[in-house]
C-alpha cells in the first residue's frame, strides 16, 4: 500500500473518530457543568461546522491532488488540527452561560473551584478602565490565565458578580 493512502486513511479514521466522540463530551460537559443559573448570548455554530467541513475537504484534497508524503502529512495534521477547534466551538455553542460549576464562555469550561483571582478586577479603579469592559481575565489552578469574552459589558458584570459569589473573592 502507498504512503499516501495510509496517511489519507489514518487522517480519515482520526477525524471520524474526534467526530463520533461529540455526544460524549457534550454529555461530560453537561455532568461537568450542573445546571444553568444564567444564559449567556450564543456563539454561532456555522462557523464551527464550515471549519469541520473544510478540514475534512483538505484531507480528501490531499488525496486527490499527489503531494510528497511529508506536505500530505502536514495538509492533514492542519485539517486535524482545524477539526478539534471546530468541535470545541461546535460543543460549546448554544451552551454558553454561568452554571452551578462553573462558566462556559469562548469556547471554555472554566469551574468555580479551579478560579484563584481576577487580576484586572484588583487594581484601581483607573487602571481597569484600560482594560476591556467585556473581558474577564481569571488565573486559575489548572490553565493559569484565561480571558473569557463576552458580548457587552453587562454581561461580563452579571458574570463577574456571580463568579465573585461562588468563589468568595
């Protein structure tokens, strides 16, 4: 068998697996999450599913069209590569929010019990208006610092107030 068709068929079976796994990470990120206190505005699911299809017309591409075995290789590893940033957004549209866990924002789980501060939010009150109005910086245990991006600032209000509940800061 030809180099190329294994890598086509290896790059194939990788992203058909990632794909058939989305129920069972949507259903983790439901038990991970709890139920939901507040609903934040949606992020589209088109572009996560023109990604995923793009990603997946590169590796038949690269099929189609012979390249050295290295190039095939590089071509499927960025359609691999794409395939996992669409699922994230794919997963999490339509679930952003603040739960009983924690806040899905930006394609991001982030739990209340991992949260150590909101540097932004202790510094004077002059200094934090360089900042964003609609971000929320975090530093936490597991993924040190995470902006999450909301889309107003009365959302990122409503979400920093009950992150500042949950996690007593």
């Amino acid at each position: 068998m030809d180099i190329s068709k294994i890598i086509f068929l290896v790059s194939t079976g990788i992203f058909f697996v990632l794909f058939f796994t989305i129920p069972f990470r949507v259903k983790n990120l439901k038990k991970n999450a709890g139920e939901c206190i507040l609903k934040l505005t949606q992020a589209s699911v088109y572009k996560a599913v023109f990604i995923y299809l793009a990603g997946f017309l590169l590796i038949i591409f690269t099929m189609l069209i012979k390249f050295y075995p290295l190039y095939q290789c590089i071509f499927c590893l960025c359609a691999l590569l794409g395939e996992n940033i669409a699922m994230r957004e794919f997963i999490m549209s339509g679930k952003y929010g603040v739960y009983e866990n924690g806040i899905i924002a930006s394609t991001q789980f982030v739990r209340f019990s991992d949260i150590l501060s909101f540097p932004v939010l202790e510094l004077p009150a002059e200094e934090r208006e360089r900042y964003n109005p609609c971000e929320l910086s975090i530093v936490s245990k597991s993924k040190s610092n995470i902006t999450l991006i909301f889309a107003s600032k009365e959302e990122c209000e409503k979400v920093t107030k009950i992150a500042r509940e949950k996690t007593a800061l």
